[in-house]
C-alpha cells in the first residue's frame, strides 16, 4: 500500500475516496488530491494596517505610538523597522527596534516601507 495518499491536514494514512474527494478518517478532513499542490503552499499571510502582503525580510513603518511594557517611552509614530519575521499568533511580526531591542508588534499597527 505505498500508493496510499497521506492526509495533508495531519499526514494520516488512513484515508479513503469519496467521489472525486479524499477523505481522512481521523480529522476528516475533506480535500481533492488534483488540486493537492495548491493547497500544500498555503503559507502564513500576514496583512498590514493597508492590506499589503507582509513577507519575511520586509521593513515595515509604525503608524502609531505604541506603549511597551516596562519601557518609559513608547515606540513613536514613523519608527521604521527593518528585517522582521513573520510567524503565527496575536502578535505576529518579530524585530529587532533600536532603543528597545527584541520585540513582537501586532501587524495592523504597521504599514509596509
């Protein structure tokens, strides 16, 4: 059975056909394996305050004060940060800002440069 199709939600091999869709016994998931590799690229899409595609590397501008934690001041309006990383959560863009170090900003609080 090395010709079973693997479930691309949670890489079961228990996994039958139904009509012209596959279905995975375990967390049913539902999917047509001819439209496979489409659905295996979709990666984290991170929108800005614009609606811009955000991607890894980008440098993006802050468009608000933002008050942080344990800092006496807040990263002020027009701050651009550069090299950020995208991952997954409420806080979804991680840099590096100067002054503050390390941080993670939300993306609807930034526009890209």
């Amino acid at each position: 059975m090395s010709d079973t199709i693997h479930c691309p939600k949670c890489n079961s091999e228990f996994t039958y056909p139904d009509q012209n869709l596959m279905i995975c016994s375990q967390c049913f998931h539902e999917w047509d394996p001819s439209e496979e590799k489409i659905e295996t690229d979709s990666s984290l899409k991170v929108l800005d305050s614009n609606g811009n595609e955000l991607k890894d590397g980008d440098s993006v501008i802050v468009i608000k004060d933002l008050p942080v934690k344990g800092a006496p001041k807040p990263i002020k309006a027009g701050t651009k940060v550069k090299n950020i990383h995208l991952s997954d959560g409420d806080h979804n863009i991680s840099c590096k800002i100067d002054g503050f170090g390390s941080m993670a900003l939300k993306s609807e609080f930034v526009r890209k440069a």
